[in-house]
C-alpha cells in the first residue's frame, strides 16, 4: 500500500483538527495542503518508525510551527480582521502548546505519550498542558446555547455538558423550522447541531439559516464526519463524531468560543 493510500483515511481528521486548531476552515485546510505538499516534496522525511496517523500529525505540527499564522493569509467566508483580532487576543491568553495538547487528546483521541511526541514534549508535560487549556476554558464568558438534536437522551447529555461548563441553555429544537425559530427569539451565542433531525430535515440547513440572519458559532454532531469533510463545499469549522466523550464536546465548545469574539475576557 502506498504511502497516498495509507494517509488518506486520516485526513478528514487532520482537517477537522487543523480548524479547530486555528478556528477556520479556510485556515486550518491551508496547513492540511501545506504538509501534504511537504510529504510530496520529500517523502524520504516523513517518520517511518511510527504508525502513518502519527507520523501525519506531526508532520502537520512541524508546518504549524514553523508557520505565522498570518502569513497563511485567509479567504474563507466569515474570516475577517475581528476574527483575527480575537484570536491573537487568545492567543495572548493561552499558550499554543497548551491548546494542541487539549485537542489532540481531547478531540482526536491521542494518548498523552503519542501527544508528547507530536507537539515534542516530555510526556509528563501534556497533563500539565490540558490543566492550563482547562483553567483557560474557566476563564471564558458564558454563552447562550441553542442545541438542535433530535434524540431526547443525546439532548439530555448534551445540555448537561453544556451546563456543567457554565453556559445557559436557550433551548433544544428538534427539526430545522424549530431550530431557526428559537435562534430568531433567543439570539444564542453558539450553536450545537445534529445533522439529520426528527422530520427529516438538515441540521445544516437549518444552521445556514440562521447564518443569513447573525453571526455565531456552530458546532456540528455526526456519527460521519468524513461526510462533511470532502473539501467540495463550504463546511463545518468545528466538528464532533458520535459517539463523542464529555471531554471532546467540552474541548470543542471551549474552542468555538476561544475565537468568539463575546468570550474573550474583557473584550
């Protein structure tokens, strides 16, 4: 199997990892393109002595580091001046270090060894790196969330995850016309959404509805993430798999909001 064959499983991941990471689809598939134009230019340098995810990781964490992150420019719909003035007032706030390490084991399922070697720590310091991005998170302002799911027990989880983090739930909409209506009366300040809802309407149209309305960040739940991440249509900044952990909706919910320009203390 080439190396081509053995990479591309992982890449849907990689994407969803590389915009959670800089709070931009058009940011984070920059990076994506740039280490997979690295692996190309020199497929010698790419680790061998590693499993393929492990050794594409880190190779993505050498690009990522090396790289300024307003030299990758941006021309994503949505990516504007504020939004980069809000993450480099963020970033002022909370090491870079400290949020990889919290996403990658968190929301892309690293043990804390495989997290040490991608972001070339000793192991004993990524524990330490996830408390600091954790103490970051309880210094976010509280939002306002909508959550649109249609399974009652999976809203329940939800909305207390969501709770046990601060935030105040504004309601849980079953199907797209409920979702858009609710957001219209409450103007939440994030947005958790399913993709297939109860009378078999989108989740993802209900979300670009009420995009044409106002601005607010949007988390979408799929048990197919990869469905989402073609590269073939504007998608998902911020993405959770079900079946998801506690712990991987409190890493995304904390990051969605990480770029938000509301919860960033004493804006």
């Amino acid at each position: 199997m080439s190396l081509g064959q053995q990479l591309a499983p992982h890449l849907p991941f990689l994407r969803r990892y590389g915009r959670a990471l800089t709070g931009s689809q058009s940011h984070g598939d920059k990076y994506v393109r740039a280490t997979l134009e690295a692996i190309v230019a020199a497929p010698d340098e790419f680790p061998k002595d590693v499993d393929p995810r492990l050794g594409l990781y880190r190779m993505f964490q050498a690009i990522w580091s090396s790289a300024n992150y307003d030299e990758m420019g941006d021309e994503g719909v949505g990516d504007t001046d504020g939004h980069a003035a809000v993450a480099r007032a963020r970033m002022s706030r909370m090491t870079p270090l400290s949020r990889q390490a919290l996403l990658l084991t968190a929301m892309e399922g690293f043990t804390p060894e495989d997290a040490a070697y991608l972001i070339d720590v000793d192991a004993n310091e990524v524990d330490e790196l996830v408390a600091a991005a954790l103490a970051e998170i309880e210094g976010q302002t509280r939002a306002r969330v909508l959550i649109i799911e249609d399974e009652p027990i999976i809203a329940m989880d939800i909305e207390t995850i969501v709770r046990d983090l601060g935030h105040d739930v504004t309601g849980v909409a079953v199907t797209r016309d409920e979702a858009v209506a609710l957001a219209m009366e409450e103007r939440p300040g994030l947005v958790l959404a399913d993709i297939q809802l109860a009378d078999d309407s989108s989740g993802i149209d209900a979300v670009k509805d009420i995009l044409a309305e106002f601005e607010v960040p949007v988390i979408f739940i799929t048990a197919f993430p990869e469905r989402l991440l073609t590269g073939e249509r504007p998608e998902p900044t911020f993405l959770i798999t079900k079946p998801f952990q506690r712990s991987t909706v409190k890493a995304a919910i904390s990051q969605a909001l990480f770029f938000d320009q509301t919860t960033v203390p004493g804006a």
